[in-house]
C-alpha cells in the first residue's frame, strides 16, 4: 500500500504542571494524501495546536507524547532524531503559527528571515525568490518591506509574511494555524486562494486550524471536529455540513449558520468545554449535549468508523 503523507495514530501528549502530568490530548488520528486539505475545528482549549504541532515536534519542553505515532511517508518522526527532524522541519512540512508577530524573529529583517529558510534546507536563494514570495502574499511596497522588522508592520501583514515563510520552501505539507484570524475581510479571501492556488498548483497539502466554519468550508476537503483533547467527528466538508453527526458538530454549524444569517439574539451554545483539569473518563460533551443518555458517563466513547468519516459518540456504535 501506497504510503500516506500524514499517518497520525492514536495520539496522546500530556504537559507537566504544578500539580503533576495532565493528558491535553487523548486521542487523536489523521490520516492525509498529498494535496489535500483538512480543516481542524473545535472550541479553545480542545487541543487542535497541540495536536498539530506534533507533526513539528515543537511542543512545549515540559510536554511529552504519552503515546501514538507521528508517519510522515515511510517515517516515525517521534523516533527521528532532532538533527535528522531538521532537514524536514521548515523544509518539507511548515507551519504558520497562532500568533505570528510572535513567532517571527524580531531581530532580523524580514527579507532575512525569508532568505534564511532557502539557505537551512541548502535551496536555492536570491532577492528575487523573497520578493517573490513576498507578492504572492499580497505583500505591498515590497522592497521596502525586505528590509523591515517584524514591529514596523502590522498584525495581518506579519501574518501574510508568516504564510510566505512557510511556502518559500515548497513543502509537501504546510499547518496553518489560524492563518487569517488577524487579517482583516477583504483580504482573508485573498490569503485563503493563495492557498488555494498552491494547493492546486504544486500539490502541497494543508492542515488548516480554524474556528471559521466559512473559512474551513472554502478551503478544505475534510473537515475533524475537536472537543476535551479528542477527535469527535470526522469527514467530507459536504457530509459533515449536509448531516452533521455528532451533537457537538450539529451545535457548532448551528452556531456559525445563526451568525451568518444575522439572527438576534445569535444562537449560542450554552456552558463551557472542559478544561483538563475537568476530564473524565466520559463524553466531555456529556454536560451540553442535547441527546445525553446515562451510558455517556460509562466511559469515554470509541471512535467508530462509518462509510467514510468517524464519529466519536454512543449512539454510533460498532456495527
Ligand atoms: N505549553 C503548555 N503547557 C501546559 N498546557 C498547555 C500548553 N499548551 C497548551 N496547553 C493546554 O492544552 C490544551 C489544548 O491547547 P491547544 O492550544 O491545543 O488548544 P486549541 O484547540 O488550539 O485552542 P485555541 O482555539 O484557543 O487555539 C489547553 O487546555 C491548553 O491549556
Ligand atoms: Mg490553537
């Protein structure tokens, strides 16, 4: 069988407080071919960047992966070493952060930082390339922009100068965490089609992390819902909008859909995800869930496969 690009098993990462160890994560899977694009959706907290950096390795030092592995093609990247992990991170798989102006170096001119990707991963390098990329952004004033540092620009172009710095390699993979949550309307669409386009173009696969049901819609082919550290749903962006299974999934689309068209008052949904601190060994969603059964609280729910998407809840349950 042909390798898959991304082969995500059983994923579990705890991070050390205080306290003791706490498990963030407690289940996690993604399996992706090159050049698709899946969608990460799911309230704050409920382990979507911790997830995802773990194709990265870049979890915080005091958190560690319980258990799971991390396929890239044929590779375990949790067994690489750190010198061999180098010559794919920021090379082959990218990530654009979160917080971009914070994830940019603020010592060094744009036009460097740019640069200095093609020069790690021994790619070819010149003004041109960065300019280059730099319009492909949507970047204006580009020369002078080359040579600023990050603070002399605003939120939404380091953003663009973050997405820029992740594609300047040509990864076969790029993790967009939030990429568009600090540019402003009219140029979300223009950042979400440069994506779009590459995508198309060279084939690069994207993981985009989003809270924008609109923005997860556009872009991607499939969509996995999050909640409490663990995959609830997966599947096709036309199944999960078409028929969301999952309660949580239907109150999410339900909550987006109500924004959309304008509703007063917007539909909310009511209560708090768990923090972890709070898990339990049962549904996290138990407490807000429209269709709670006794059975929730037995344990956490299995994932179940179903023609082509999954779902993490007691009413799907093997066959
Ligand atoms: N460095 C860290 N140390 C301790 N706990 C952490 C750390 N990073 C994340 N966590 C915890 O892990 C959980 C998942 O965090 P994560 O950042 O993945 O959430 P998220 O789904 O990306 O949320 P958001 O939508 O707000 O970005 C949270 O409870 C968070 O507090
Ligand atoms: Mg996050």
């Amino acid at each position: 069988m042909k390798d898959k690009l991304i082969a995500i098993k059983d994923l579990k990462i705890s991070f050390f407080h205080e306290n003791g160890k706490i498990q963030v994560v407690r289940g996690f899977d993604l399996s992706m071919d090159s050049g698709e694009i899946v969608g990460i959706l799911g309230e704050s907290g409920s382990g979507k960047t911790v997830s995802a950096t773990s194709i990265l390795r870049l979890e915080d030092e005091a958190g560690s992966i319980d258990s799971g592995t991390v396929f890239y093609k044929d590779r375990n990247l949790i067994e690489l070493t750190e010198k061999e992990y180098r010559k794919i991170r920021g090379n082959r798989i990218s990530y654009v952060f979160q917080n971009a102006s914070s994830a940019l170096n603020p010592y060094k001119k744009i036009g460097l930082q740019l640069t200095e990707v093609l020069k790690n991963h021994q790619l070819p390098y010149s003004r041109t390339i960065v300019l280059d990329a730099l319009k492909g952004v949507g970047i204006e004033e580009v020369h002078m922009v080359y040579d600023m540092y990050p603070f002399q620009l605003s939120g939404g172009q380091n953003q663009r100068i973050m997405i820029a710095q992740g594609i300047i390699s040509k990864p076969d993979l790029l993790i967009a965490d939030e990429p568009s949550s600090s540019i402003d309307a009219s140029l979300r669409k223009t950042v979400l089609d440069l994506l779009k386009n590459i995508n198309q173009k060279s084939g690069m696969a994207i993981i985009l992390i989003t809270h924008d049901f609109d923005v997860a819609r556009y872009l991607c082919d499939r969509l996995i819902i999050m909640y409490g550290g663990l995959v609830m749903e997966e599947g096709t962006v036309n199944d999960i909008f078409e028929e969301p299974l999952h309660p949580y999934t239907r109150e999410l689309i339900e909550c987006a859909s109500s924004l959309t068209r304008g509703d007063s008052p917007v539909y909310t949904l009511e209560g708090t995800a768990p923090t972890p601190f709070q898990f339990k060994e049962e549904c996290p969603f138990f407490s807000r869930c429209k269709y709670r059964l006794p059975e929730c609280t037995l344990e956490i729910p299995q994932i179940i496969e179903l023609d082509n998407r999954k779902i993490r809840c007691v009413k799907h349950k093997k066959r």
